[in-house]
C-alpha cells in the first residue's frame, strides 16, 4: 500500500539545461531529495519530443538554449495537447533582463546561481 502511494506522489520534471554539470546536479537533486522522477536534455528540440512522449508534470527550462530561448521552447510545449496547462520554472542567470517576458507567461523565475533549498522549494510550488 505504501509503495502504491509513493508511486502515485512521484511527478515527472522534465529539466531542459545546456551545461552538464548543471544538469547533473540537477539531477542529483531531484531524485535525492524529492520522490520525483528527473527527465534531463539539453536541446529544445529534444525536449518537445521527450515532452511528447513523456507527458511530464512540470518543466523547468533554462533561457538560454543552444537551438532556442526557453521562452520559445515553453511557446512550443504549450501548443502540444495535453500540455497546455503544465507549470514551467525559467532559470537564468540574467533573470533581470527578462522579467518582463517570463511575467507575461506566467512563469515562475529562478535566478541562478541559486540555492538546491530554493531549487527544490520551487519545485514543491509549482507542482502543489
């Protein structure tokens, strides 16, 4: 029974972040200190085909991509159905120049560097 319980409160998080070692540490800290599942890829383009697969729970994109921004990425998982209202956490680390653009699409923002307590605190508000 417990087992079951657990399975149902693990989310998927699909983690879109062009530097490995962010990403690793990303990683690391999703499956160490929450019960979620961690997607981790580095392009956009294979982000929006994992996303199609997948069906994550929440997205948490960096704004700058290799193959686009993480506003054009978020443009784009929003059009695939069955996505339309899933969260997004924008990371930057000139989250300043972008405020404005992050607002209007109601996303929530992580300024880097920031802290793993910050990290998975915004993860638990976004998926709450």
């Amino acid at each position: 029974m417990i087992e079951s319980q657990e399975t149902a409160a693990q989310k998927t998080i699909l983690v879109v972040e062009d530097d490995e070692i962010n990403a690793d540490l990303f990683r690391m800290t999703i499956t160490q200190e929450t019960p979620h599942r961690p997607l981790i890829v580095t392009k956009g383009f294979e982000a929006l085909q994992i996303a199609q697969a997948e069906k994550p729970d929440l997205f948490i994109l960096d704004y700058y991509l290799s193959d686009m921004t993480g506003i054009e990425l978020y443009q784009h998982l929003r059009n695939i159905p069955g996505l339309e209202h899933i969260p997004a956490i924008m990371m930057s680390a000139r989250i300043e120049y972008h405020d404005e653009e992050i607002k209007q699409h109601s996303l929530f923002e992580l300024g880097k560097p920031f802290g793993l307590d910050e990290f998975i605190a915004a993860i638990g508000n976004s998926l709450a």
